[in-house]
C-alpha cells in the first residue's frame, strides 16, 4: 500500500461534510421520491458538488477545489443497433489530484457503478432506448396515465428489497469483472439508499412532507469483486436483496457501521484519500487513467475532481 499523503485537520472535516452532505442529499430524494431513476440520483450526486465547485483555502494554508463535469450516460446506446456495442463500466469517476505549490505530486482514481435499492411494490424501471428515442413528450401523460399517477399508493423498504438492476451474470455484471481483470483497477458499486431501513412514502405526498430522523443507511460503496464473492453459487439473473447484503458479506461489512457497505464519506476521507482504495495512476499519462478520464467513449457518464494543494 502506497504511504497515504498526510491531510491537515481542517481539510479532513470539510470533506467528510461535504461528501456526507451530498450522501444525505441523494439519500432524501430516495426516501422521498423512491421512484427516482438511477440517472437522477447520480445527477443529483454531482448537482451536490457542483454547488460548492468554488476553491476553498484553509487555516492551514492548503486549497482544495472539488468540480464536476457530466457528460450523460452510455447505457442507452448500447442496445440501439445503429451504435457500436458497448457496457458502461461505472457511471462516476472520482478523480483525486494531490498537489504541493500548484504541481501534480500524485493522482487516484476511484470507479463507482451507480445502483439503487427499489421499494418492494416496483418493478424494474430504468431509462431504456425508447425513453431516449421519445424524448419530451414521454413528459406529457396521457388521461388514463395521470389517474395512475395520483392515486393512492405506499412504497416500503425493507431488508428484503432488492437492487433490482443489480443482475448477476448479465452482459454488465461480466463486463465489470473482466474490466478489473483486464487493466488491475478496482470498480466500486455505489449503492443508493433511503435514509433509514425500513421505510415507507405513500403518493401523493402530503404538501411539506419532508425526511425526518438520521440519515443511518444512505449510499453505501462495496468492491465490486467482494460483492461477486458474496453472490457466488446464485443463478444467472438475480438481483441480492438489502437483507442478502447485510449477511453474506465479509468483514469488514460485518461491522454495524459498514453493515451492507462503507458510508460515501467515510470511503472517500478514510479509505480512498489514505490510499487503501481506488487506483494510483502512475504518471499523467497513465494508461488508465487516460482510458477511464480522457476519452468520450470512456467507461463512466459523469466525474468528479477533487484537487488538494498543499502549501
């Protein structure tokens, strides 16, 4: 393990808000709207840090600078036949630069394929090629579909909910273990959440209905080849539930503070900022890094830098 670049007390804390402001933020929009596209929750992910995209200096005199760019996802052209195949490896690239008096001193990677937990009275729902070949007008409901909408109807998270575009042995679930083993860097599933479990809305909600309590669970990261692990012996096309989670992975997701994965905050500020996760690349023009980051036909949708400067 490469020897971790000592943080300042000041930087530390206000990263660890930040990315726990932005867990609480996306988490709320899935306790109140558990409806929500996988592409909106990683929309809001980066909407978060793109409203404090502003360089901050500390009292240490260090700088940090966190900025965003989306460039929309690539799942829905891997099935139109005109396109060229292809499966989207992560949906964020977190991209961290550590420099010292403005010069590059070392740069990390970390992957994060985006999935959520679905409420158990929801089928599989996530853009498909037709919503894109739609466009706007699947904006504008139909009578008969707009009495669907407001009619009365709960939504429930329990521990037997299930990441349902979470399948084992689909096109996505191998191109992942493959990538690793093919290039040696690690992909992370973030994993999105309500704030706590169990947990029920019912729509329509009532006017000035808001989250209320802590935001216990939220998003959660786990290695991607540490979740296969958990799922070896089920069959192709199962999708693990929240309680599967909680049970079968090892340590240290055995912890009750990483019970079904790290908190964002802590994955990013302890593990990935300490160099006990993500990828090091080994120069500006690293192999890996230009692959993942500087292509658009790239393996992500969406990016976040994260740039530290010491004095």
């Amino acid at each position: 393990m490469t020897p971790p670049i000592p943080l300042p007390a000041d930087v530390r804390a206000w990263l660890r808000d930040a990315f726990g402001a932005c867990n609480e933020q996306v988490s709320a929009v899935v306790s109140r709207v558990p409806t929500s596209h996988e592409t909106a929750l990683d929309m809001s992910f980066i909407d978060h840090f793109a409203g404090i995209a502003a360089p901050v200096q500390f009292p240490s005199g260090w700088v940090v600078q966190i900025s965003t760019h989306y460039l929309g996802g690539g799942r829905h052209v891997s099935d139109w036949p005109e396109l060229p195949r292809r499966w989207e490896i992560a949906d964020i690239g977190i991209l961290v630069l550590f420099r010292q008096h403005g010069k590059v001193i070392r740069s990390k990677v970390a992957l994060l394929q985006s999935k959520r937990l679905y409420p158990d009275e929801l089928a599989w729902d996530e853009d498909s090629p037709l919503d894109y070949m739609t466009g706007f007008g699947r904006l504008m409901r139909h009578d008969e579909d707009w009495a669907d909408v407001i009619a009365p109807r709960p939504f429930s998270f329990t521990p037997r909910s299930r990441y349902k575009a979470l399948v084992t042995g689909v096109n996505q679930y191998k191109a992942i273990a493959q990538y690793e083993t093919r290039n040696q860097i690690p992909v992370y599933y973030l994993l999105y959440h309500p704030w706590q479990i169990p947990h029920t809305v019912t729509f329509p909600l009532t006017a000035g209905y808001g989250v209320t309590g802590t935001c216990d669970v939220g998003c959660r990261v786990v290695p991607a080849r540490q979740l296969r692990t958990a799922l070896e012996g089920q069959p192709e096309g199962h999708s693990p539930a929240y309680g599967d989670l909680q049970r079968r992975l090892a340590a240290p997701f055995t912890l009750d503070r990483h019970q079904a994965g790290w908190r964002l905050e802590h994955f990013v500020v302890d593990l990935l900022l300490n160099c006990e996760t993500g990828y090091i690349a080994s120069s500006p023009d690293d192999r890996g890094l230009n692959y993942i980051f500087y292509r658009r036909t790239g393996p992500i949708s969406a990016a976040v830098a994260l740039t530290i400067d010491a004095p």
